[in-house]
C-alpha cells in the first residue's frame, strides 16, 4: 500500500501539479517562495520513486510470505535500483555543472578579449561591453563573474536604466540563480522522457527573472527597469532582455504586467504560506507513509 501511495503522489507531483503551477497567477507576488515550492515538488517526486523502488518489493515480498533467501534478494535488487536512481541524478548535476563551467569561462575569456568598457569609466570592473548594436545585457556567473552589455544596449538605454539593468544582473550573480537553474535542468535530463515535464525549467526561469527585477526596483524604483526591460524587448533584431527562455513574449508580457502601475506588490504573507506548504509536500509523506513503513518494515527484512 505505501509503494501505491508513493507512486500516485509521485506521478502527482511530476506529470499532474506542474501544469497548474506553471500557469499560477499568484507566483509572481511570491517568487522567492514559489521557486522553493518548485524545488519541494520536484525533489519530493523523486523521493517518492526512491519509496516505491524500496518498498514495493518489500510490501510484496511480506504480503506473499516469501522465505528469506527470495526477501533477502529482494532487498538486494531494491537497493540496486535506487542506487541507479542516485546516481543518475548525481551524474547528471555533475555534467550539466561541468558543461555551464566550461562554456562561462570560455564565454568570460572572450568577452574580456572583446571588451570595450575602456570606454565608459564609469562602469564598474565586472561589466563588459561588446561591439554592435544589437541590445542585450547577460551575465555570466561564476567564481569570476561578469555582466555583459552591448553598446546597442549603452545607445538605448537613459543612465537610470542601464543602472536598473546592472542592479538585476548583479542579483542573478548574489543570488546565484545559475545553481538553482542548473540543478533544474539537471533533475530534468536525469528523468526518463515519459515522467518529465519542462514546465518547471521555464517556470522558474521566469521566478529566478522576477526576483532579480525586484532586486532592481527596490535599489531603482519601478519605473527604470520597466522601462529599460520595454526597451531592450521592443528594439529591432532582439528577442528578449536575456537568453534562456522558450517563449520570450511571455517572458516580457509576465515581467511587464508586474512592473506597470497598480500591479499587486510582493505579498509577504502570501510568500510564508507557500514555504509552509513546500515544507509540507517534502515532510509529510516521509512522516505519514515512509516512517510507518519503514517500522513494519525494518522487523521483516532479513537483516
Ligand atoms: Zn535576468
């Protein structure tokens, strides 16, 4: 029975909640707490495959009397399996970390070698400047990070919007959203095509987004990035203010309608509700189903 319970929450909480989640309006006055919610489900999820690969074979074993050579092998390929499942997941994390380094320090070696900050003093020692006119602005993080503009983006931009633009990057780098993107991307390799969903990689795309553009309105005020991120969007030959998104419209759309007049402000109580229930969907079943069953269990298995 607890084998079942696990796999439907399991299947629940990867192929069923995701959906909703993603298209959730009150996520974006609680970013902060709608990314842990994100994590919760997703590492909840994987969790509940680890139950039922451990207790299936035990709960069948123990409903059909088996001798203790047949529970004994059971238990054995049980452990196998969850093992595999580990270490997928740990295999992938490693390389998709591995690539992301890689690529960011190639990426950092030529944006130093084609900057041109040397002409704008006044930008700090992290950013640099590429040729062109085609806007954007990125950062690349790291142990060495760096904020990427172009002199597209330098012609567009008032001073007050390039200062919002450099707060929201530099956020992106503090708080670094590189590792929470990694491990969701990491989660989503590891996980065989059927039982995956891209929904959280794009969701929290958009959070992680939303949280540096509040970093930057509470140094800038509202009106700087709103601006800066319409402009950067509007501008010919440009999809979007960053790369990384699968649906760049949106992206604007959902950024904006944050940022214009009147739109909802952070809720604060709403954000300590949904940590409460991310605490909740990691907590309760290992308190309700897994630790019951881990008791019945540890008195059976031959060890
Ligand atoms: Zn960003």
């Amino acid at each position: 029975m607890t084998a079942l319970l696990l796999g439907a929450l399991g299947l629940t909480l990867s192929l069923v909640v995701p959906g909703p989640l993603a298209r959730a309006r009150w996520t974006a006055r609680a970013p902060g707490a709608a990314v842990a919610l994100w994590q919760a489900v997703t590492l909840a999820a994987v969790l509940c495959a680890l139950g039922v690969v451990l207790a299936a074979p035990e709960e069948l074993v123990r409903a059909h009397g088996a001798d203790q050579t047949l529970a004994a092998a059971a238990l054995v390929a049980a452990l196998a399996v969850a093992a595999v499942i580990v270490v997928r997941l740990l295999v992938s994390l490693w390389q998709v970390a591995y690539r992301s380094r890689v690529r960011r320090a190639r990426h950092r070696l030529l944006a130093d070698l084609l900057d041109r900050a040397e002409e704008r003093a006044d930008l700090d020692g992290q950013v640099r400047v590429l040729d062109g006119g085609l806007p954007f602005a990125y950062c690349v993080p790291g142990r060495s990070p760096r904020i990427v503009l172009s002199q597209g983006t330098l012609r567009l931009l008032s001073e007050p919007q390039v200062a919002a633009v450099l707060a929201h990057e530099r956020a992106h780098l503090r708080a670094r959203h590189d590792v929470v993107m990694e491990s969701f991307t990491a989660f989503y390799r590891a996980v065989p095509p059927p039982l995956r969903s891209r929904a959280p990689l794009d969701a929290v795309h958009l959070l992680l987004e939303a949280l540096a553009d509040d970093a930057a309105r509470r140094q800038h005020g509202d009106g700087p990035v709103r601006e800066a991120l319409r402009t950067l969007a509007d501008a010919p030959g440009t999809t979007g203010i960053e790369a990384g998104t699968e649906d760049p419209d949106r992206e604007r759309r959902w950024r904006l309608d944050r940022l214009v007049p009147g739109a909802p402000r952070t809720d604060a109580r709403l954000g300590a509700a949904v940590y409460v229930v991310a605490a909740a969907i990691l907590v309760l079943p290992t308190v309700l189903l897994v630790i019951p069953w881990l008791d019945r269990a540890l008195r059976h298995w031959p060890i």
